[in-house]
C-alpha cells in the first residue's frame, strides 16, 4: 500500500540535471562514466518497452519499499511489532522520500541495498540460511548497488560480509580483513567492468577528485605549496573565491575557474596529475587534513548554518527536450517540509552517523541475529561517511541516503533488545551533545543559501 502510494502520489518521478544527462545518453547509445554505465544499461533496455523516467522511477520505489517491507515483516513475525511499524515509518519520513522519488544512482544505491537487505532480513533475524536462490538475488543488487558509485564500495562491502558471513566475520580481525579486500577488488574490477564490459568511454571525472584537493592544500598550505600550477594561478583561484569547502564545482566553471582544470590538463596530463596529488598530500598532511575535514563538515552539515544548498528535493524535473515530465504540483509542500526537515539538525548526516557510531558500540553479535544486522547496518553507514573524508568532491544531502536509513534501521533493530545500560546512556549523552552542536550552528552561522548558485558564490 505504501509502495502504491508513493507511485500514485509522485508519478512519474522527479528527472533532476543528472537524470537529464543520463536519458540522453540512453537515447543516443554513447555511454560514458560520468554517470553509472550499469544505470544507463538498465535504463536502455527497459527503454525499448517503456519510454521517459517512469520505469526507472517505479524500479527504485519497488526495491525501496520491498525493502523495508520485508524487514518490517521478519520483525513483525519475531513479535517486534513497534520496530516494524517504526521501519515503515521511517521510509514515510520527507528527507528520505522526498529524495528517493528522484530518479538518481543515490536512489537506485539505496533502493537495491535496501531490498538486498530486506530480503536477507527475511531469513536471517530467524538465524536461518538463505535459499540459493535469496542469496543470488541479494548478490546482484549488492553488485548493481556497488556500480552505481564510485565511492559506493564503503557501504556495500560491509554490507554484504555482514549478510552473507556467519559470526566469526563479526570479530574485528577477519571482518576487517575481509573489508580490504572486498575495497580492493572493486577498485580493481570497477573501471574494467565500467569500460570493457558495459562499453562506457572514459570521461575524465575521475580527475576532480586530485583537482579539489590540490587547489584545498594550495588554500591551506600557500600557493607555493603546490607548483604543479605557478602560484599567482593558485592566488586568482582564491580570489575568484573558485575555491570552497561545499563543492568542487566553481573549479568546473570553464567561464571563471577553468583556467585551473584547463592548467592542470597542460602541466600534469593523465596519470601525473595523481603523482602530484600524492606528493602534495605527503609533503602537506596538515593542510590536506585541513581541506579534507573542511569539506567533511560541509557534507556532513555539522557546523553549518541552517540554510545550505543541496537540502531540498526537487518537486519539478529539469527542463529538457526528451519528454521527461513532472509530478503533479501537489507534490510541492511535501518537497518543501522535506527541506525544511533537512535543513534542520535532524537532517544533518553527523548526527545519523553519530547513532550508527553509538550503535556500533551497543549491538553485540553475539546477542541473536537482529544485534547481528543492527551491528551489520551501522557499520556499512559509518564505513559510507568515513569513505566521504576521502572521496567525496560536493556537499548534496542525496549522498548520505543510504547511511541515514542504515543507521536508523540499525537502531530500531535493537528496540526492545537487552542493552547495556551505562553504554546506552553515554551513546545518548554524545548524540546529545551532537544535536545540541548542530542547533547552536544553525542558530549563530549565516546563511549560505539554498540554491546551486548559492553554493557558487559571487560567480554563480
């Protein structure tokens, strides 16, 4: 009923600029890796049937509510009714569903591991094995889920050594090792699978990253600190303010800022922009630690004020000429108290992560399976926010759909559960003092603004 409900209620699904850009690579048949080649694969053969956003739309509204209805159920069945009916209710919440109905690889990811995850749950919180084929199942959505981001590895690896491992890959040691491994592996096979096997060109993205942080230790360390680029170019970057903590996309601005890109296409092409991006890093830890934490603040929206962009879910798709349309305007007061929420200290990630942290240290696995996929959850969201002190280049709240649903399904898992109880009240006490953090940010800092040219600045 929920599942129908929110078809109904948001049909077709919000098409946003990347949902745009990928349509039209579907349309054309030239796949490139700036967007998720397995998106793109999918979107095109359900195309052949079905035209426009709508089938990938009902796709992730499907896996996202036979996710968290399965999970509901194995709950309700093991006599967690008040859990059960919490677990809906948090996939009811507006953050949450207000960003899922846009169709994007944030609410594909999410959708697929929560419907692996559901799944898993049915047979696993009654320590049963899953049939052959559950298991296959889960696999490909925990497959599909890893390539649709390329920092996705942080959430789908704990995950899926969680639900397929039996007790011994809950002790740190072999889960951990487990963990590299699994990292290694997709990194190793990510861009063969990308490009050999679903035919996607190279697009060149996987240079913002080396891009932001070089011109982030330039900021911190001094101009000088990093002469792949001269420093009175590092010097115009920071006054043309190319330069920020929220996104590295002002660098992407070839009318403003891409005299920097441009520069650095010259002066370190291919594979010696990387060999300058280590060495900035070893030779200015501070200032990289400096950048990095910067930015993590930002994504995370801790010390922040309360108006910041990238909060509110679209309620109109993005203008385009493919036919991809828009839900009805009733949808509108629905995206707005969606933003409003996120805005607030509630819809900061830091405090979500902060609960998974908590639950991290109250879940005992060996207390009986739902302990188990409580401590299994909470680890693939703190696993996903840490991965964002490394890899991550903007500040949108989509990114962390999946962490702040893990997390807080992570907790309703162990409602009614045996806890300890000095834990539970330091857990608390530190949530707490999260929460109380985030309030005082919001109420003292100025505003950024709501919109992408907001989060530009003056040259926006």
């Amino acid at each position: 009923m929920l599942c129908a409900a929110t078809l109904a209620f948001f049909w077709p699904g919000v098409a946003m600029y990347d949902s745009v850009a990928q349509y039209g690579q579907v349309l054309s048949g030239a796949y490139d890796d700036w967007h998720p080649p397995v998106m793109a694969r999918l979107w095109a053969l359900i195309h052949h049937a079905w035209a426009g956003q709508a089938p990938m739309f009902a796709l992730q509204i499907l896996l996202y509510w036979v996710g968290l209805g399965l999970l509901a159920a194995a709950l309700a069945r093991r006599g967690a009714c008040l859990a059960a009916i919490a677990a809906l209710a948090l996939g009811l919440w507006p953050p949450f569903a207000g960003w899922e109905v846009a169709v994007l690889k944030d609410g594909q990811m999410a959708g697929a591991l929560l419907a692996a995850t559901g799944l898993a749950s049915w047979w696993r919180l009654d320590g049963r094995r899953l049939p052959y084929w559950a298991a296959a199942l889960v696999a490909l959505l925990l497959v599909y889920a890893t390539l649709l981001r390329f920092n996705a590895m942080f959430a789908t690896v704990p995950l899926a050594i969680g639900l397929f491992g039996g007790a011994r890959w809950h002790r740190p040691v072999p889960r951990v090792a487990a963990i590299l491994v699994g990292f290694a592996l997709v990194v190793a096979l990510g861009p063969a699978i990308n490009h050999s096997l679903l035919g996607a060109t190279p697009s060149g993205i996987e240079r913002a990253l080396p891009i932001y942080d070089l011109a982030g230790i330039a900021r911190h360390a001094g101009p000088e600190a990093v002469p792949v680029l001269p420093a009175q170019v590092w010097r115009e970057a920071e006054k043309r303010r190319c330069i920020t903590p929220l996104l590295w996309d002002p660098l992407a601005d070839s009318d403003h800022c891409g005299f920097v890109s441009d520069g650095l296409d010259e002066t370190a092409p291919g594979r010696m922009l990387f060999a300058a991006w280590g060495g900035a890093v070893l030779h200015h830890p501070f200032a990289y630690a400096a950048h990095r934490l910067a930015h993590w603040n930002s994504t995370m929206r801790f010390w922040v004020p309360w108006h910041m962009p990238f909060a509110e879910p679209q309620w109109t798709s993005e203008p385009n000429t493919f036919g991809l349309g828009s839900p009805s305007r009733r949808i509108e007061p629905f995206q707005k108290l969606a933003g409003w929420l996120t805005q607030g200290p509630f819809g900061s990630p830091m405090l979500w992560f902060s609960g998974a942290l908590a639950i991290l240290t109250l879940a005992r696995p060996s207390a009986g399976p739902r302990h188990q996929l409580a401590n299994t959850l909470a680890l693939s969201a703190v696993a996903t926010e840490l991965g964002f002190l490394l890899v991550s280049i903007a500040s949108d709240i989509r990114y962390h759909l999946w962490a702040m649903l893990a997390a807080g399904l992570a907790g309703l898992l162990l409602v009614g559960t045996p806890l300890p109880r000095r834990r539970a009240q330091a857990a608390l006490a530190a949530m707490l003092l999260v929460l109380g953090t985030c309030l005082l940010a919001r109420a003292i800092l100025p505003a950024v603004g709501d919109t992408y040219a907001a989060a530009l600045g003056p040259n926006g």
